[in-house]
C-alpha cells in the first residue's frame, strides 16, 4: 500500500505543485483547502486528487479531518504544513484580529495537524512533516509583523519536533520559500514587486514546482538522515 500524504493548502499555488509532486512520487495524496470549492472541484478533476475541506487553525476539524483521510486512503505517514495567508500592514495599523488570525493559521495549523498525526507516526516507526515557513520569517520584512513572527515560529517548531520525532523516524523539515509566482505574490502592488525582483539575484520570481522539489525530497526515503533542517529556496535573495 503506498503512503499517505496531506498536504494543506493544496489545492492551488505552492500546495497544488506539492500536491502533484507527491502523487508522482507514489504517495496517495489528501489536498486540504480552507473554502475555495470551485478551485477544489476544478483540481480535483484535472488531477484525480482528492481535496478535503476544514480550517487548519481549527484543532477540532484537523483532529476529525485527519481522522477522514486515515480512513479513506489509510494512516497519515507525511504531512506538509503549507496552508498560508498573510494580513499585511503596518504595526499602527494592524488590528488584533490581523494578528491573531495569522497567528492562529499559518503557526497553529503546524500544531494541530502535528497533533493530529504525529503519534500515529512515531508508533509507526516511519513519518514525514514539512513545514513551509518563509524568506521573511527568516529576514523579517516592514508591514508583516504578524507573518514573520508566525513562520518565524514555524521554523522554531520544526527544530524542536525533529528533536522528538528523530529516534522514531519521524523527520520534521522546513522550507523557506522566496518570493514565487503565485496568487498571494500576484497580491503583491506591481511597483513593490519590481523592486523586490530586483533584489533577487536569480533575476526571477520562483516557481511553484521548485518548491515542490524540495518538499518532495524531504518526503523520500532518501532523506531519512535529514531532519529539523532548513531548506532556503529564494534565489539566492537571502543567504545564510
Ligand atoms: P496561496 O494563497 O496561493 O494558497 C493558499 C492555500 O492555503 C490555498 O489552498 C488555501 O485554500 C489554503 N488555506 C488558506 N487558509 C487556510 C486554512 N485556514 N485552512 C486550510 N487551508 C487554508 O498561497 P501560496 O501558494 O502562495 O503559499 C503557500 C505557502 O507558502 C504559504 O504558507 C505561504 O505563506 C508560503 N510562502 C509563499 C510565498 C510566495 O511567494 N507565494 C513565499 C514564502 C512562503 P483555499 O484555496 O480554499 O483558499
């Protein structure tokens, strides 16, 4: 039976290329989406991967979601913690709610879904968790104080979960993506994004599938000696 992978957020953008990547790899793939249906349906039928519908900042719905996809397509082997939003501005003008809901999404989703899997992983003897932090929860960036302090976050949660998952075969890794062409950059003003092109040694916006690479690596047997690492994709943007 091949494993199991979920992947949040990934119906669209970065997830969809994850997703795919995955699948071609031999995993039977769960996509995860927050409340895009038309985008689900259309991904769903272009692919024939199955997407599954909750909030991961909700702890309940990852609990009962995970516990769906373990029963459609068997135990949870691989989770990759990509589901993401931003709520941009600057401190005087970010409101609680900006920041909690970030917070609550981009940093909890990790903690719930690990939750939700982990242990079943661990007794397993085999898992994978990929966390997709960011360039700018590594630099930090003006106007995202909630977005840089949760995948700031994500990228201390990944270090410490390898420290538990290590001895059982479970390995925790992350990826820092730059700046790609997806929705959430095409978001971006095209006059800020110009400018933040012209920073990126590589001379271009990433693409989705160079992520998708990374995490598909991380998710391989091959990387068993891998864990609570930090894989810098960005361009050479931010070195270190
Ligand atoms: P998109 O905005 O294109 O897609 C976001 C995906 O996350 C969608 O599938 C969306 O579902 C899902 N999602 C959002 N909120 C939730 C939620 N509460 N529960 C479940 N799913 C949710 O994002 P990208 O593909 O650009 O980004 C993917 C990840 O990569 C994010 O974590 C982002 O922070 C990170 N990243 C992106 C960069 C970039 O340049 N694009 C750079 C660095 C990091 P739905 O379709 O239903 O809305």
């Amino acid at each position: 039976m091949s494993r199991v992978a979920i992947v949040t957020g990934g119906t669209r953008g970065i997830g969809e290329a994850i997703s795919l990547a995955l699948e071609e790899q031999g995993f039977s793939v769960a996509a995860n989406y927050a409340g895009n249906d038309e985008k689900a349906r259309a991904f769903t039928e272009k692919t024939g991967i199955q997407s599954f519908r909750w909030d991961v900042g909700d702890h309940q719905a990852c609990l009962e979601g995970c516990a769906m996809v373990a029963e459609i397509l068997g135990p949870v082997d691989i989770v990759v913690n990509n589901a993401g939003i931003t709520r941009d501005g600057v401190l005087a003008k970010m409101s609680f709610d900006d920041w909690n809901e970030v917070m609550r999404i981009n940093l909890g989703g990790c903690f719930n879904m690990a939750k939700a899997t982990f242990g079943g992983m661990r007794e397993r003897g085999w898992g994978r968790i990929v966390n997709i932090g960011s360039i700018n929860g590594q630099a930090g960036q003006y106007g995202q104080v909630n977005y840089a302090a949760a995948k700031s976050g994500i990228h201390g949660f990944t270090k410490a979960l390898a420290q538990e998952g290590a001895k059982y075969g479970v390995t925790v890794n992350a990826i820092a993506p730059g700046y790609i062409d997806t929705d959430m950059v095409a978001a971006v003003p095209a006059a800020v994004l110009e400018k933040i092109v012209a920073k990126i040694p590589v001379g271009r916006l990433g693409h989705a599938e160079e992520i998708a690479r990374g995490v598909a690596f991380f998710c391989s047997d091959d990387a068993g000696f891998v864990t609570g690492s930090t894989l810098s994709i960005n361009g050479g943007q931010h070195m270190y």
